[in-house]
C-alpha cells in the first residue's frame, strides 16, 4: 500500500470516529489518541439528562388516571402547563442573562429542581379515596338453582338460573363445606366465585382494578373484568392459595379497591378539583417541565459554543435519545417486577431511578462550562413582509397539525395500552410501554441521520405532505391494533415514528429556514417551533383527552387518522396553489446557486439564505 493510500485510509479512519476522539500523527507514523474531555461530559449529560427523564416523564398521564384523575381533565392540564411552560421560560432565560453570574448556578439548580420534582411525585397520594361497596354478594356459579336474595324489596324473590346468589359467609359453598367440615374450617376458593353488586344508581367501577373483598377476617383478592344490566357483577380471579374464613357465619362482604376510579364522577363524592393531592400533582408537573426546557435550552447553547458552527451536534444529542430509549425500557420492567401481578402498579422503583440518575447529572452539570443563552431576535419590521406571504402563514397552519398528529401517539398512546392490557392479559404491561419508547428512539436514529439527504433530494414542502400522510397510517395502523389485535403490536406500528418524527421535524426546520430573511432566522424557528411544539402538543392533549371520553382510545385515534388523511389532501391542493401566486408576483424564493457565497449580490428571485446546500422543492419562472 502506498503512502497516498495510507493517508487516504487514515482519513478515513479518522472521519469515522467520534468527535470526542482526536488523533495525532508523529513525524515516525506512529498514532496517539487523545481524548476530548469536554464532548465527554456533554455526552454524558445528555445520556444522563434524558435517560433520567425516561423511567417517569412518559407515564405521567397513566399515573395520573391511576391516581384517580379522568383522562379528559389530565389532557387539559397538559396543555395548559405546556403554554404555562412557554410563558414562564423567557423570564427565567432573561434572568440569567441579565445577571451573568447566575447562568451556571441556574442550569444546575434546575437540573436538581428536575430531579426533585420529578421524584417527589412518589410521595403524592390518590386524589380521591377509592372506591368501596360495604354490602356486595357471593354467587357460585357451578350450583345452578334459585334462591330468595334477602333484603329484597317486600322480599319478593329474585330468581337466578345460571347462578346462586347468597348475601352471607355460611351460605357460600354450603354442600362442600358440609362434607368437609370436619376437615377444615377453611374452604378454597375456586374460580367459579363472582360478586354481585346491587345496581342501583351507575356508580359502577371501571374494569381491570385491584380490589379487596374483606370477608369476616380474610382478604380476597379480586380484579374486575365485566358488569351486567340488572347488577354490576364482577369476576374473582383469586390466586390458587387464596383461602377464606367462613366461621363466624352471617356477615356481609366489603369490597374495596385500591386503585381505578368510578364510571360516574357523581359516586366517589368529590371531584380530583378538589383535592389538594392533584393541585400538588399538576404543580409538581409544571416546576419539572420548565425546568426541563430550561435544561434544554442551556445545553444546546453549550454544545453550539464548546464545539463551534461546523461541529456535528447531532453526534452530541444523540445520547440523549440512547439514554431516553434504554432507561425507558428498564423503568418499566423495574415498575412490573415490582408491582408482581397487580393491576395497580406501584412506581417507586421508577422513581428510584429518576433520583439516582438525575442525582448524578447534577454533578456532570456542575463540571460543564455555561455560556450565554443566545437571544432571539425580534425584528418584526423584516418579519412583517414574511407574515403577509399566504403560503407561510400556511407552513405555520400545517406544522401545528403535524404537530397534533405527532404528539397524540406520544401522549395517548399509553392509555390505549393500558385498555389493551384488560382486554389481552400481561403481566408486563409496564415493560411493554418502555419497550415502546426504546422503538421510537430506535426507529428515530436513522432517519435523523440521513434526514438531511432525503430532504435535500426531495425538498421539504414536498416531502411534508409525506409526512402527514405517515401520521395518518400510523394512526390507523394504531387504531386497528387497539380495536383487534394484541397490546405487543403497538410496538410495531411505533416503527412508523422514525420516518413521522425523524422526518417531521427537520422538514419543519428546513421549511422556516427557507422562509427566513436575513438576521431574523432565530425569530422565524421560534414560530415554527411554538406552531408545531406548543400549540400542536396542546391542541393534541386537550382534544384528544374529550375524545377519549366520548368515543374511547381506539376510536379516538382512528379520527385523527381521517384527520391525517384530509390535510395531506388539503396540504397538497394549498401548496400547489400558493406556489403558483407567488411565482406570478415574483416572491417565491428559490434556492441559492451552488458555488455563490454568502456576501455575493443576489437577484430579487434568490433565495435570501444563501448558505443553504439543499435543492429547492421548486423554481419560479424567468
């Protein structure tokens, strides 16, 4: 091999590594590799950051609805801490601009204020007490005779054909306990039991809860799987040694349940509004998500200034969505273990590790050298001509309904589980929705990769309507699998999320990018990024938790998916229409030739970033 072959190759080599990896060639030929210490801690905090984030931050809705809230009421506290989110940050970036002795301590106090309020929400208590029937019956459903149920109105008999319905302990498996009697006092129980409780109003619980029927002495454990019209009858599924007490005779069952939450608010007596614990939740919630944009904003600006303009940060942030996509998974197999066969599941190993490993970024940050935040300019004398062109404020429609089709899945797509879960038992439900964000990091790699390609090929406003169509598949690909298939092929609809968000969002990008006149680019991402992060996000957790409560999880996201489905028609038609005005009045910019730079003159026609490498999606006619 040649010398120039050599350096060909070693290049190569070196082209390959990471940029925390520097080489050094002697004079002899001989290597020494130096590490970087500064991308190393960056990596790590990133790696630390999200994967302490992973274990809790995607299961707040769920734990929510466990604790006691409703589905549509945590949808709308969502959106509004996410825009209580965007009000508070400035102040707080203003702040540590002002006074620059402040900037480090305010990115570690809020990384530690992120810990903190992350897993304090461990401590917080249900909002509402849960449900509890003081007077329920025992039905044995392989003795098949009617008896008269005492307590009757003007005790007229209630006759059961295909079951035995008995209102106290002495009545319940009355021929074995006679024949066994000597034996033991204790019966088994057996599969065949049911409670039968009086349908008197619709205060029914909702299926798929942890219940205790508390007999004379004896615990029972129950799980509530389905209800009838004339009474609300639950199955016992009792475990094989579950045992109960039949001596003294002639008490009533009690039936409490540790978790889950009535059908009607009206049954359970206060609403979560008023309790403290849910007041404590949601501010608990709002400290940890401006804290956590906070965190984003210093550490991306860091990264920007440690490495320069020409450094891959996307090399950098890329161990965010490690850390994200491997502690999710092992979050949720710790709450599983833990929780043992229990529909209720108990999150304090989640919690656990939240504190350890956010315990350990606050050191890392605390060794990371903070710059100033860069401040967005606000020139809107030169952003007003932007705003008057029809075809960007249609960009600006279009990235907050990509931003509610991408965000529904994100948000909801746990709760749909959660039904699946009742409807196909696993015990590892928790495990399965960890493995959900480990596919979406997964999937997402590779198109944030050679997204800059395929963008640059296709052009992004063409490519955009692409992407609405993804989300309305995937969508629909979710819906079919909450109406008939098995909670596991959820994961492989969440593939999907590589191309929608791995795509999505640098489309969005590239698309404001192209709109930016010059000075005021950091003004134009900031309305991309409030359209498709804020109000897309907020849009998506208000509407679709009142869906939810209307139509159901499935249904709900198959009406997003005909959602989908008609703004990629709409985005198609309106694009192709604005294109064809603004080429008529000249104000369509076009793509910057190649080989020009940046200080060059340009005509009227050009397209005013002139840095840009990517093809324009379309050229007006000269």
């Amino acid at each position: 091999m040649g010398r120039k072959q050599r350096f060909s190759l070693y290049h190569n080599l070196r082209a390959s590594l990471p940029s925390s990896v520097n080489w050094k060639i002697s004079s002899s030929g001989s290597g020494k590799m130096e590490v970087n210490t500064s991308t190393l801690t960056i990596k790590l905090h990133y790696f630390l950051f999200f994967g302490g984030l992973a274990p809790v931050m995607p299961f707040l809705l769920v734990m929510s609805v466990q604790l006691g809230a409703s589905v549509s009421l945590m949808g709308t506290v969502g959106a509004l801490v996410l825009l209580l989110t965007v009000l508070l940050k400035p102040f707080i970036s203003a702040f540590a601009d002002t006074f620059p002795w402040s900037r480090k301590p305010v990115f570690v106090g809020t990384v530690l204020l992120t810990c903190l309020s992350l897993s304090s929400l461990s401590f917080i208590p249900p909002f509402l007490p849960a449900p509890n029937y003081k007077s329920t019956f025992i039905v044995d459903k392989s003795v098949n005779y009617s008896v008269i149920l005492s307590g009757a109105s003007d005790l007229d008999a209630l006759h059961y054909s295909a079951s035995t319905v008995f209102n106290s302990c002495s009545h319940v498996f009355t021929s074995q306990i006679t024949a066994e009697q000597k034996a033991s006092s204790k019966e088994s129980t057996s599969s065949h039991l049911m409670i039968v409780i009086p349908h008197n109003s619709s205060c029914e619980l909702e299926a798929g809860r942890d219940c205790q029927f508390t007999w004379t002495s004896a615990l029972l454990q129950l799980t509530l799987v389905n209800s009838s019209s004339d009474f609300s009858t639950y199955a016992v599924a009792a475990p094989g040694d579950a045992s109960v007490q039949c001596d003294p005779p002639g008490y009533a069952g009690s039936l409490h349940c540790v978790g889950g939450v009535w059908t009607d608010r009206l049954c359970g007596g206060a609403s979560p509004l008023q309790s403290s614990s849910f007041w404590s939740f949601v501010a608990l919630m709002v400290v940890a998500s401006v804290a956590y944009t906070i965190v984003n904003s210093f550490t991306d600006s860091l990264t920007v200034d440690t490495l320069g303009p020409e450094s891959n940060y996307g090399s950098q942030r890329l161990w965010g969505a490690v850390g994200w996509g491997l502690m999710g998974p092992i979050g949720g197999l710790a709450v599983d273990v833990w929780s043992g066969y229990a529909q209720t599941k108990d999150y304090t190993p989640a919690f656990f590790m939240v504190f350890v490993i956010l315990s350990f970024d606050v050191i890392i940050s605390s060794r990371l050298k903070v710059p100033a935040l860069k401040p967005s300019g606000t020139a809107w004398a030169t952003m007003k001509p932007v705003l008057q062109r029809p075809h960007f404020l249609l960009f600006l429609l279009f990235s907050v309904v990509n931003g509610v089709l991408c965000a529904v899945p994100f948000i909801y797509l746990f709760v749909l589980q959660e039904e699946m879960s009742a409807r196909w038992p696993t015990k590892h439900i928790k495990l399965t929705q960890g493995l959900t964000v480990l596919v979406r990091s997964l999937a997402e790699l590779p198109c944030l990769h050679y997204s800059d390609r395929i963008l640059a090929r296709w052009g992004a406003d063409k490519f955009l309507s692409a992407i609405l169509l993804l989300h309305a598949t995937r969508l629909a690909l979710t819906a079919a699998a909450g109406l008939w298939w098995p909670v596991w092929t959820t994961l492989l609809v969440e593939l999907l999320n590589g191309p929608c968000q791995g795509l999505g969002y640098p489309a969005v990008v590239l698309c404001a990018k192209n709109f930016s006149p010059d000075g005021v680019s950091n003004t134009v991402q900031s309305l991309a990024n409030v359209a498709y992060e804020t109000l897309g996000y907020a849009l998506a957790s208000v509407l679709s938790g009142f869906l939810i409560s209307w139509v159901g999880s499935a249904r709900m996201f198959l009406a997003w998916a005909v959602v989908g489905c008609v703004a990629c028609l709409l985005h198609v038609v309106s694009s192709s229409v604005s294109r064809l005005r603004e080429q008529q009045h000249n104000l369509l910019p076009t793509c910057t030739p190649r080989g020009r730079g940046p200080d060059e003159s340009r005509s009227p026609g050009e397209n005013i970033v002139s840095s840009t490498r990517f093809r324009c999606p379309w050229r007006p006619k000269r």
